[in-house]
C-alpha cells in the first residue's frame, strides 16, 4: 500500500530543519576558526549562547515535523495538522532566525545595527513555546 506524500507544510518545515542544521554545523565550524576571541568577551559568549539556542531549535522543529508527518496529533499519518502545530514549528524558525542571526552577522563581520532584532526573536520563540505547551495540556482530538 503506497502512502500518500507528506501535506507540503510538513515537508517546509522538515526542510528548514535541515537547513538550519546546516547552518549552525557551518556557523559552528566558521566560529571555531574566525571568532576565536583572544581573551573571553561578552561578544563570543553570545555567539555560543546563539549556536546553541539555534541547534536545539533546529532539534525542535525536526522532532515537530516527524511527529506531524506521522499522524500527530490526529492520528492520521501524511494529512495536513492542524495549523495551531504548524504555527509552533514557523514561529521557531522564525523566531530562531531573528534571535540568533544578528549575533551571528555581529560575530563574524562586527555589524551590531541588527541587534534590536534579537528581542523580537526571543519572544517569538517564548510565544512559541507557550503555544505548544497550551496545545499540549487543551488539545482534544475530534
């Protein structure tokens, strides 16, 4: 029995996945070698708070994907999921970007101007969290 393909929001969300792995394994690689501070600075720690926190998020938004690919939380493997799932997993792509980029275009070229961007991301990605865990505890399944 052929299975129908995943709903094409699903697949978005798995492919940022995999491009933001990417980007934190390059980003990762690029800091080891360019950002490598001669004494530890403010700066260098942030850099690293940012890596993390867009890792972990890129973690997240792969375990969301699989689990709506594979039916959660309807039951029914390669459906669209309700759109209140899809809009936790975005809000962390979105929000991961704004959080971390402007650290990371500030690690690497100096450029501090998109700083005011970083708050707008940490409270998507708050919001986001908050949304997945309201989701949890009131989710009912038709």
């Amino acid at each position: 029995m052929k299975q129908p393909p995943l709903p094409r929001s699903v697949r978005v969300l798995l492919a940022l996945a995999g491009l933001y792995g990417l980007a934190a394994i390059v980003l990762s690689a690029l800091g080891a070698h360019l950002v490598k501070p001669e004494v530890w600075t403010a700066d260098y720690q942030a850099f690293l708070d940012a890596r993390f926190l867009f890792l972990s998020h890129t973690l997240a938004m792969l375990a969301l994907g699989l689990a709506l690919g594979a039916g959660f939380p309807t039951g029914k493997p390669n459906r669209l999921p309700p759109r209140a799932w899809l809009l936790v997993g975005y809000g962390w792509a979105l929000g991961a970007l704004l959080f971390a980029g402007p650290i990371f275009v500030k690690a690497f070229s100096g450029y501090g101007g998109l700083g005011k961007l970083s708050p707008l991301g940490g409270t998507l990605l708050m919001v986001s969290w908050l949304g997945l865990g309201v989701l949890a505890l009131f989710y009912r399944k038709k």
